[in-house]
C-alpha cells in the first residue's frame, strides 16, 4: 500500500507531501483546484496516464523538472524524473537508477475510473478497443510491444495497397507485409480472445443491477475472424477482399476494426437500458478489471476514481464504494461521502 506521495514542479503543485495515506483518500475540492493533478502523478508514475498529456506539459509553467516520489509498505522508495531541457526521464528504486522495464516491474497497476468511461458503450468503436488494450497492456508486459509491432506492419500494409492502387508497386510486394500482419494478429487475438471470454464469463454477475427486469446478460466480442481459426479466416478474408482493399487502401480485418456489444436479452444495452442501468454495467465491467488484474499480475493495483462521484447517484456511490473496500483507492470530488479515509482538502 502507497503511504505517502510527494509533487515537485508536478503541474500547479510547487512542492507538496501527502501523507499518511490510507486505503481510502478522498480528494475533495471545487473544480479546477488540481484535484486530478494528485491521481495524474500517481498515474504518470505507474504508466497509466489519465489526461496521455506528454511529460512535458506536466511540468509545471516556469520550471525545468518535474519529480514525483511514493513510498509504500514493504518500505519502496520509487520515483520518477523529467527534465523539460533534456528531455530526459530518470527512474530511481531505493535512491538507485534503474531501466524503465525494471521500475515498471516493480510499480504498481492502475484502474481507472473517470466521467468518460461511463459512456463507454455510447462513444466510438475506437474508445471500447482503447479499454481493453489498456487492460491487456497492464496485464501482459509483452502485449504492448506487440501492438506497437501491428500498427507499423498494418501502416507498412496500407501503404503498399495504395502503392499498387497508384501503379508504383506489384501486388507481390504486397506477401511480406500480409504474413507479417497476419501473424501479430493472431498473436493478438490470443489476448483479446482470453480477456474476452473472461468478460463472457462473468458478465453475468451484474444482473442484479436489474432487479428482475431481464434475465440475460452477455458480452459479445465483434470480429470477423473465430477462435479456432484466426489465421485462416485473416488469410481467406484479405484473399477474398484483395481488390477491394487495394481501391480503398486499407485492410479491413483485424483487431484494429473489432468491436464489442453488451446484450440484454438480446438487445444492445444501449437500446434497452436507461442511463442509470447502463453505468451500473460500465462499473461492473471496470470491477472485472480490477480482478482481472489482480489475477494476472499477483498484486492489487491502485484505484484511481477521477470526479466521479458527481456522476451517479446516491445508490451508484454506495454501490462503487462497498465493491472496492478491498483495494487502496484514491478519490477525486467536490463532495466527500461519510466514509472512513484520508481526506485531502485542497
């Protein structure tokens, strides 16, 4: 468990220590105050940003460095250095450098919990690809490194398609690039399937948000390709669409396109559930992540709840805060629920 967090030159925080923190910190202040500055370094120090602001725009105005540094219980010094002239980030254990590989090993994992992801099942296909690649990516230290791999291959792909469509190449050129493509696919599909059967699985749990009024629930994972069969079904499928793909120079298969729905007796959630309903899913399926988490990487991540509070109502709020009195947690609001806890007033 993290017992104190230090913010040097950390956006508007000059030089500020919080401590003694407990397993449950509320963040409590009006709007604009730096309440999501707190959970933003702790997220920027564990590898899991909330606002994907560069290093650089988390220095604070004026200044040449940012530093950021936890303690936890097994008596972990970990800390985190950027400066804005070098560029540079510098990654320290116990006082002493180390690689950003073996830092991470070390850190802990976060889930996030934000006013945007409970409209996860309304935005575009690309923020719900976004939730669990984030998932796989916290889980597995290797899915990253693959996904970074699969979106060169599939630019390098699109590229030659159009080359082809505009005459400067021939479609055998195009072989190498499809092996690849299909191979990390796959590699991928093996992650994706194994997080998604997990969602499938336990999906279910969540019915008693409902209090009677359906009586099924299920995670459908969107692709074109089975289980059983992802290379086979990549290779016929971008066979049987060559032509297509090279006029429109894309490639229209693979976990860059996939989707996924939430069905209640077989309806989209999104269509058959009110807004109240909805968010108790979303929730839910953010509480699987925790587990999922925990299960993979041996070690109860941080949960990092940024303004959410202000979003559900008071039966939500209690819901969310007995689901997580397992893990150490820190809470962003502008009001504070009558809870045991540190609370931080800004």
């Amino acid at each position: 468990m993290i017992q104190s967090l230090k913010l040097r030159n950390f956006r508007n925080f000059s030089d500020a220590h919080f401590f003694p923190l407990e397993e449950k910190n509320f963040i409590i202040w009006e709007n604009g105050q730096g309440k999501t500055n707190i959970l933003e370094a702790l997220s920027v120090i564990f590898d899991h940003s909330i606002t994907w602001l560069s290093s650089e725009n988390l220095v604070k105005k004026g200044e040449q460095n940012l530093y950021i540094e936890v303690e936890d219980s097994e008596i972990w010094t970990l800390s985190f250095a950027y400066d804005h002239e070098t560029k540079k980030k510098q990654y320290r254990i116990n006082w002493k450098n180390i690689i950003r590989k073996k830092f991470l090993d070390h850190t802990y994992k976060c889930v996030v919990f934000s006013p945007l992801q409970m409209n996860l099942m309304y935005l575009a296909p690309g923020l719900r690809r976004d939730f669990l690649d984030t998932i796989l990516g916290n889980s597995y230290p290797e899915y990253g490194e693959l996904m970074k791999q699969y979106k060169k291959i599939l630019k390098s792909r699109n590229k030659t398609l159009k080359n082809i469509a505009e005459w400067k190449s021939k479609v055998s050129e195009l072989d190498f690039w499809t092996d690849q493509f299909i191979e990390l696919s796959e590699n991928i599909y093996h992650y994706r399937f194994t997080l998604c059967n997990y969602f499938k699985k336990h999906i279910h749990t969540s019915l008693e948000y409902f209090h009677g009024k359906i009586e099924t629930i299920e995670f459908h994972y969107n692709c074109k390709v089975q289980e059983s069969s992802v290379w086979e079904d990549i290779r016929n499928y971008l066979d049987k669409n060559l032509q297509r793909d090279i006029i429109l120079w894309t490639t229209a298969i693979g976990p860059h396109v996939d989707d996924f729905d939430i069905l209640v007796d077989d309806r989209k959630l999104i269509d058959f559930a009110s807004r109240g309903e909805t968010k108790s899913v979303i929730i839910w399926l953010k509480l699987l992540e925790t587990v999922y988490l925990e299960k993979r990487t041996w070690k109860k991540p941080l949960l990092l709840i940024d303004d959410l509070l202000s979003e559900l109502d008071i039966w939500h709020k209690n819901m969310l805060i007995e689901k997580i009195k397992y893990y150490q947690t820190f809470i962003s609001s502008i009001e504070h629920l009558e809870q045991n806890g540190m609370v931080i007033k800004l």
